[in-house]
C-alpha cells in the first residue's frame, strides 16, 4: 500500500513556530547540519515548513533518479524571490537563471551552443591558459617578495580575481586584468557586491522580500545595494563590447567571446542576452574559487595524494605535448579530485524541482506541483551512498562501479548548471599549472566546516602555504 502524503515524517504543520525554532539554531548559517540532522532524525525523506518554505526532502541516488525523471520538459528550480524582486523593482529582464517555461527554454537551447556545447570548449581553453599562466607567475612574484621562498596566506582574495578574470576572458574574449598589482576598484567592487548579494539572499528565502521591503529591512537595501554594483559593472563591460563591434564591423579573425558570438548570432533580443550575460558573470566568481580553495585544502592535507596528482599532471605533459585541449583528456584523478571537492563540499546544499507529475518516493505518494529538493550535502556525507564518506578520495570516481546520480554538484538534466563547462576547464587548468609549480602545505589545524551563505562557504580562512618546486 503506497502511503498518503499526508504521512510522511517531519515538520510541517506550523511553518511560523517552525522558522521560530530555525532561526534559534542559527539557522541562516547552518541549513546543511539542520539538513543532515532531519535525515538522521527522520530517514530517508521528511516534509519541512520554514516560514512560507515548503519542500519534502530526499537524500538517495535512487531516489533522484525518480525526482528528475518527474522534472517536465520546463524543470523549474526552487524560486529565489530576493533575486526575482530585485529584478521586478528595478525593472530588469530575468535571465536563463531565473526564467521559466518556454522563454526559459528558447534562451537556454541558443545559450547552450555558446556556453556549454562542446564545439566551443577548444575557443575557451587557449583563454583560460592564459590566465593560469599568469596566476602562477603572479603567486611565484609574491613568493619572491617575502624573501623567504614561500607564501603563507588566505587565498581567496586572489582565487576570486582568478576566477572573474577567467569567467570575463571567455564571456568577453578580454582581460580585465586582475592578475596585475594594481587592479580596477571597479572589479574589486564587483567580487565584493557578489558576496554580499548571497549573504543577504539566505534570511529572505524564509522571510518573504516584499515584506521587508515595505519594512525597510537593511538586508533588502543591502541586497539591491549589491545587485546594483553588480549590474553596474556587468552593464559597463557589455557596452564595451557592444561599441567595438558595431566599429569593427565584419568577422573578427579570432574567437571574439560568448557576448560578442551572441550579438552577432541575432537569435535573442539585446536585453535577454544582457540578463544572461551579467547573471553568468555573477555566477562565475564565488562558485569556482571556493571549490578551488577547497581543493587545495584538501591537497594540503592530502601530500601523497597531491604527489600522485603531480605525477598524472606530468605524465599528460608529456603525452600531449603541452596541448592543452588534448592534456585535459589525460587527467582523471584531477578530475576525480574535483568531484570529490564538490561531494564534500558542494556549492549548492541542495537541487530542487517542482514535479510536474505524481511519483512515489519512499513508498509514499507526492503529488505533481510538490517542491522536492534532494539535499546534496547530506548526500556526499552519507555511508550508505559513500563507504567512508569522511575520506577525500579522488580515486573513488576512477572505479568502474556505478555512479549512478551520485555525481551531481552541477545539478542534472537540461537545467542543469549552464557555466559548468567554463568552471570544470577554469579548475582543471587551474590545478594543472598550481601542481607543476607548487607545493601546497598547512598547519595541523582543526578541520574547517561549512557555513551556508546561500552557497556553502569556509566557516573561517583558510592558511594555505605555497612553495615553488
Ligand atoms: C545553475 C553549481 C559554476 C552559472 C547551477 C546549479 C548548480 C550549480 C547546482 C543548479 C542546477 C540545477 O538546478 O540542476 C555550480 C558549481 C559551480 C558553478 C558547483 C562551480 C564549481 C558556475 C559558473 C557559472 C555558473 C562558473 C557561469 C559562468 C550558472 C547559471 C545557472 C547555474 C547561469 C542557471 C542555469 C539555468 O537555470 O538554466 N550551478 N555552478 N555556474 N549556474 Fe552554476
Ligand atoms: C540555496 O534552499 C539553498 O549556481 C536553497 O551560479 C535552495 C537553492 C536554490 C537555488 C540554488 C541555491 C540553493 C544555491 C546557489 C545556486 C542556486 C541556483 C544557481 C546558484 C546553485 C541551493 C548558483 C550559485 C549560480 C548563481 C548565479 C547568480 C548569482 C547570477
């Protein structure tokens, strides 16, 4: 007998006694541990109400398998209002981020020739190497000036400069030059509005927008503050693109970039190509760099691992010549590392879907409407979908066994993360000039935990040493 909807374990009666008990646990900051404990407490899926936020939550592969089968032709993500009322008070189109439906879909299907098909992965790499280059030599510059031959540091100022220098090289077939001394305060303010528009989404996707809004609550005005800064900039760097090319009228001779490439394709309006332009800038910063900071704390904690990684990053040296849209066919373990990062510690806590179709999960029945998210983190931390789920092996995803719907940091199917293509070549050929030029050691120190700002973040810096080789 499939049990009602009605049954399934969990709290859900009382969303406002609820968001009470949510906010006393410091919820904001810890929704990943409240997420693992509500698994522990309840099992494998549990109904949830946090103030006007409701969802029933699963944590099996298999069970995935079933939420994404149920997803439609238009899957549809759990709706960020703080980021669909900034757009509606200040009169700016949603992009592929935000929209639905079939403008959802006819955006998507011309971005995805542009962004993550792979016929465009051989224009992005030859830019992104670029940039790899000059963060190497920009760290052994630093190691030089402390006139001890290693650098000790929180490296998250630099790997947000790496990753919005190599998201706009690809977006604008540019360099903003964030990799010199003196950097624009323009693109500084840039990283810094992106991490304040996460950190003031997190309390407003339990507490509706409109109403603090209305209220005048700081976090609002933060939140548009930081907006603000951020399509300010995204608005200046498309401009000048815009104006080259009307001036250079005729086919440029080398790849011009994702921007220019859609304004001479013709196929979406100006407007929707900005909306979709500035949110993959935005979303191209704090989402790479985090992952890359935590891999190399864990290959700091990690020696042999790391040697073994040097010693694959040499081999597919070797092998391809120093080409690298060849060298990255060569590099499993590198690969396997990042998975392993991203199981570990997953930029988004969970994927979300509203069904468009009634399923059964757990023997119980959940009606088509129903938003069902699939909590991730808990899902990397779980024994019973990974042995020993404690241990960084990037190894585990060499093994032929299944990884059926295991592997998912960058979300699953057609809504799946459009920049995934950029940010796995960015990390990968990041990890590949850092391991033939360093060595990545840290103090014996306390493991660092996660702390939710609408995406997983260290709870504190992270003290990296680098070394040359
Ligand atoms: C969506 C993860 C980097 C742009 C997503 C989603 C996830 C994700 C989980 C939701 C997918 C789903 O619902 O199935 C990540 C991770 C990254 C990363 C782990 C890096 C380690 C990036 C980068 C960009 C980007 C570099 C931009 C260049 C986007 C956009 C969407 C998205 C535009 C919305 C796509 C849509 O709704 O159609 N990402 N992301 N992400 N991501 Fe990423
Ligand atoms: C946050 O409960 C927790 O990739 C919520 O690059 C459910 C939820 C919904 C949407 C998720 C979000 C979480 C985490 C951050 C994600 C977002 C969809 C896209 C976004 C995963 C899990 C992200 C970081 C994008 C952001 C681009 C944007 C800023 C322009």
């Amino acid at each position: 007998m499939v049990r009602p909807f009605s049954e399934i374990p969990g709290l859900w009666k009382n969303g406002a006694a609820n968001l009470y008990n949510f906010w006393k646990l410091d919820g904001f900051k810890n929704l990943h541990r409240i997420m693992l404990q509500n698994f522990n407490t309840f099992g494998p899926i549990y109904r949830e109400k946090v103030g006007y936020y409701e969802s029933v939550n699963i944590i099996n592969p298999e069970d995935a398998a079933i939420l994404f089968k149920a997803e439609g032709n238009y899957p549809k993500r759990l709706k960020v209002e703080a980021w669909t009322s900034y757009r509606d008070y200040r009169n700016r189109k949603y992009g592929v981020l935000l929209k639905n439906g079939e403008d959802w879909r006819s955006n998507r299907v011309i971005l995805n020739k542009e962004v993550i098909s792979p016929k465009v992965l051989g224009n992005f790499v030859p830019l992104l190497e670029e940039v790899g280059q000059d963060f190497v030599a920009r760290v052994h510059k630093k190691i030089m000036r402390t006139g001890q031959n290693k650098w000790t540091t929180d490296l998250s100022q630099e790997l947000f400069k790496y990753a919005l220098e190599s998201v706009s090289s690809v977006l604008y077939g540019e360099r903003l030059g964030l990799m010199l001394d003196y950097i624009d305060p323009e693109a500084q303010h840039f990283i810094n509005c992106i991490t304040v528009m996460f950190k003031t989404t997190s309390p407003m996707l339990y507490i509706p927008p409109a109403l603090l809004r209305k209220v005048g609550a700081k976090v609002w005005r933060d939140h548009v503050e930081a907006w603000d800064g951020i399509f300010n900039q995204a608005d200046r760097c498309i401009h000048n693109i815009y104006r080259q090319l009307r001036l250079e009228a005729g086919t440029p001779k080398k790849y011009p970039g994702v921007l220019a490439s859609l304004l001479m394709l013709d196929k979406l309006s100006i407007e929707d190509i900005k909306a979709s332009i500035t949110e993959l800038m935005a979303g191209g910063v704090d989402t790479t760099s985090i992952t890359l900071l935590w891999t190399l704390y864990e290959l700091a904690r990690h020696p042999n691992l790391q040697e073994e990684l040097r010693a694959e990053v040499a081999a597919a040296r070797a092998e391809s010549q120093g080409d690298m849209l060849e060298m990255l066919k060569h590099i499993p373990l590198v690969k396997g590392a990042l998975k392993e990062t991203l199981r570990l510690h997953p930029v988004a806590v969970s994927l979300q879907r509203y069904i468009t179709e009634d399923i059964i999960i757990q023997n119980y029945h959940i009606p088509a409407g129903t938003l069902v998210q699939l909590g991730l983190y808990a899902m990397g931390r779980d024994p019973k979908v990974f042995p020993r789920p404690e241990q960084y092996q990037p190894s585990r995803w060499l093994r032929t066994e299944t990884h059926y719907f295991r592997s998912l940091g960058f979300g699953f199917g057609p809504r799946q993360c459009l920049g995934r293509r950029i940010a796995e070549t960015e990390m990968q050929i990041f990890l590949i000039h850092m391991l033939e030029n360093f060595r990545v050691e840290k103090e014996r120190h306390a493991e660092v935990q996660s702390t939710f700002e609408l995406i997983l973040v260290p709870e504190k810096p992270i003290i990296l040493t680098l070394k040359p080789l």
